[in-house]
C-alpha cells in the first residue's frame, strides 16, 4: 500500500537507498526506442489497406509499445537497490502492463488518424500520461518489502503534470512530422526520443519524491509475488530490445512491401496513361485521314448523315460544298507524288484554318476531293463560304506548271443547298453538290457553281 503523507509528518528514521546508474541509462534507451517504434507502427497503421489491417495493427503496435514503457518502467524500480527484501505481486504487476498496452493503443490512434485538432492532442496528452502514471503508481504498488514505501503529495503531481506534458508535446512532433518526406526518419527519432525522455522524467520524477521507512509493515505474504534479481533484470531487458526490434522490422518490412505496392500502381497508372493515349490515338485514327489529318470519309458519314436528320427535324437549311484539286493528276505526273501529298496537305490546312464557321466539317472525301458540311446554311451562305475557300487555295500560290487553268493550284468547288425532310436521304444532296462541281469544272475550272438551291425532297 502506498501512503501519501504532508512534510513534515514523515517518520526521520529513512531506508537509504541506492541506484543502479547502468539501469537507469537502460531503462530510458528502451523508453526512446520504444517511443520511436511507436511513430513507425502508427505510419503503417496510417496506410494500411484495410480496416481489419489497421486492427491488427493497433493491436500487435499497442503490446510491442506496451511492453516497451512497462519494461522501462521496472528497469527503472530495479535499478532502485535496497537493503531489504523486495517482490512483486504478479497480478498487479499484469495491471501495470495492461495500463501500458491501453497508454499505447493512445498514442497510436492519435499518431495515425487522418486529421487531429488541438482537442484530440490534449485529449490523447491526458489519456497518454494518466496510463503512464497509472502504470507507474500501480507498479509500486506490487511491490512487497518490510518497507513501507511513502510519497507527498506535491510529488504524485508533479510526476503526472510531466507525463501529460510530455506526452502532448510528443504527440503534436509525431503527428506534425509523419508527412514529411525529407528527413522524417530523423524526425520521428526526435519526437521518439521526446516520447521517451518525457515517459522516463515521469517515472525517475515519481521516484525521487519516494521515502523507504522500515519496520512499517508486517513482515509480507510471498503468496503470488516473484522475485526478481540479477538474471531477471536482464531477462527484462532482452524481452523488451526482442519484442521492439520485432515490432520495429515488422514495420519495416510493410513498410518496404507498401513502397513496392505504391511502385507497382505508379507503374499500372503509368502504363494505363500510356494506354490510354494510345486508345485516343487510334480512336483519332479511325476517324482522321493520315495524310492531311482532316476527318476521312467514314467520320463524313456519320457527321452528314446526323446534320441532315437533325435540319429534317428542326426544319433548317442544311449545305454541302463539294471540293476537287483542279488537274492533280498532271501535278503528280509533273512533280512527282511526293510533292502531291504536300499539296494536299497544305490545301488542307487551308480548309481546315480557313474561312468557314467553327461547328462546320471538313473532311477528305477520297483522293483530290474535299466537302465542308455546312449545318443551317443556306445557298448564299455557302456560295460565300465557297468562294473564300477557293481565293485561300489561290492564295497559297502552290507552283503548277501542268495547269491549263493557272500557273498555280486552284480548286473547282460545288454547293448544294437544301431543306431537307424526315424520312429523306443523303444521298440526293452528294449527287447535286457532285453535279454542281462538275459544272464548275465544265466552267473552266477555279471557280464555285450551285446545283438545286431549291428545297428538296426525296
């Protein structure tokens, strides 16, 4: 039983009382590297895929830490070497570690949650230190001797003051620093060594406020205390240093397979990028022409054929212009194919840059042949359109020296105009916009003709 008395009151015959400087430094390592497996545990805690993962754990974190602070703790009263008999009763000395384990399920749950407010770290300082005391103050009390062991009042308080204290400022580094990329393992040593430092001023604070009186007590039961001497003072030591270590490279090794998992998705992320890219590109593909790069005949199809119905539907005008390279085939026998497919290109660019409206299509319909679908444009429109088209292909001044029509290439172009009905076809519109173009081929080429221009009904 643990007495606590005012100043003044305590008897002056005193036990004097001896310490073991090489525990002492034992005791406050292991608390440090305790402290310091915690912040690991609760990083892996903190990325664990599942919740179950999570518990498991919280649970194999919370006893690793939990032996880690009581091994300290009775390191620390072993270290205490008195000239009397000393045991422990074993089931309060399993009450101290069970204290332990639930001071430390604290701290991880603390240390690890997504998001913890000034609130939560007070909170978590306070349950933190008042496990921690309660583990000490309950260790003591299992200790059974022909001394009666005394504290003030002031001591008791003190001791607490500075293991919440701690405790907090311990948790506010851990949880300030477990994002940090750069040098967070330096900085988890620091706050661990805090942790560590605070757990161990807590225990040698209780123990320099603690008077040993003898001849206070009868002489004690033996009944279910152990004793502890030399052997067993290490054997606390090793069963710390094994069950940290453990803890420790089991977190390390989930740490090193949770960067090879992190690696291996950054890869599948990167390679579906890839993927999907190039799923864009042959999609674009399938409805580009490889060589000028405007819409092929295919994607011509489906736009004409969805305008059409939707001026069926709406009752709007609907154009079609219908674009042929005047004497290509004498451009290829003159310069060659090569040179042919540039004039292409650039023509196309001229179509696809040039002067029509935004919503129109622009495709290449086979060979020389171009069409520029114009939505709700009627004859006049288009025959404008038309024919600035063909002033920009002039305007390129592309050399043409087989050309009876110019000293440069020229197109011939042909417009169809309509209103088209529901039920109705494309078809009667391409054959018009056709029509039209050969009869500007038939006017001397280089210039815009109009077939229909009438509404039509098919």
């Amino acid at each position: 039983m643990i007495a606590l008395i005012l100043k003044g009151r305590m008897p002056m015959k005193l036990i004097a009382v001896h310490y073991s400087y090489g525990l002492i430094s034992v005791s406050v390592l292991t608390s440090m590297i305790a402290a310091y497996a915690a912040f690991s545990l609760a990083e892996r805690m903190r990325h664990s895929a599942s919740a179950n993962h999570r518990r498991g754990w919280l649970l194999g974190g919370s006893v690793a830490l939990g032996i880690g602070i009581w091994s300290m703790h009775y390191l620390g009263m072993l270290a205490v070497e008195l000239p009397v008999e000393v045991a422990y009763f074993v089931p309060t000395v399993l009450l101290s570690l069970l204290m332990a384990i639930v001071a430390s399920a604290v701290v991880l749950s603390v240390v690890s949650a997504e998001r913890v407010g000034w609130r939560e770290l007070l909170g978590g300082g306070v349950l933190m230190g008042a496990g921690i005391g309660g583990m000490h103050y309950t260790g003591m009390a299992a200790m059974r001797s022909t001394a009666m062991h005394h504290y003030e009042p002031w001591v008791v308080a003190a001791s607490l003051l500075v293991a919440v204290g701690f405790s907090t400022l311990a948790l506010w580094i851990g949880f300030s620093v477990r994002d940090q990329m750069k040098h967070g393992e330096w900085l988890r040593v620091v706050a661990g060594s805090v942790m560590g430092l605070g757990i161990a001023a807590m225990h040698y604070t209780a123990m320099a406020g603690v008077r040993y009186v003898p001849d206070t007590m009868l002489p004690f039961s033996s009944a279910g205390t152990v004793q502890v001497g030399a052997l067993g003072r290490a054997a606390v030591a090793v069963v710390a240093a094994v069950v940290l270590v453990t803890g420790r490279v089991t977190a390390a090794l989930d740490k090193r397979k949770f960067r090879d998992l992190e690696a291996a998705q950054a890869e599948l992320l990167e390679t579906q990028e890839q993927l999907r890219e190039t799923n864009e590109l042959l999609s674009e593909l399938s409805y580009r022409d490889g060589l000028t790069g405007l819409y092929n005949r295919r994607h011509f199809d489906a736009v004409f054929e969805t305008e059409f119905r939707r001026a069926a539907r709406g009752g709007s005008s609907l154009s079609l212009l219908m674009i042929d390279v005047d004497h290509f085939k004498e451009f290829n026998d003159t310069y060659g194919h090569q040179h042919g497919d540039d004039c292409l290109r650039e023509i196309a660019r001229a179509l696809e840059h040039g002067p029509r409206r935004a919503h129109d299509c622009v495709a290449r319909y086979g060979g020389e042949e171009f069409v520029v679908v114009l939505p709700g444009a009627h004859t006049a429109d288009a025959m404008k359109i038309a024919e600035k088209i063909r002033e920009a292909v002039l305007a390129l001044k592309i050399e043409h020296a087989g050309s009876e029509t110019a000293p440069c290439a020229t197109v011939s172009i042909g417009v169809c105009s309509c209103k088209p009905k529901i039920g109705g076809s494309t078809k009667a519109i391409l054959r018009d916009a056709d029509t039209a173009l050969y009869i500007a081929k038939g006017m001397g080429r280089n210039r815009v003709a109009v077939c229909g221009g009438v509404e039509l009904k098919v």
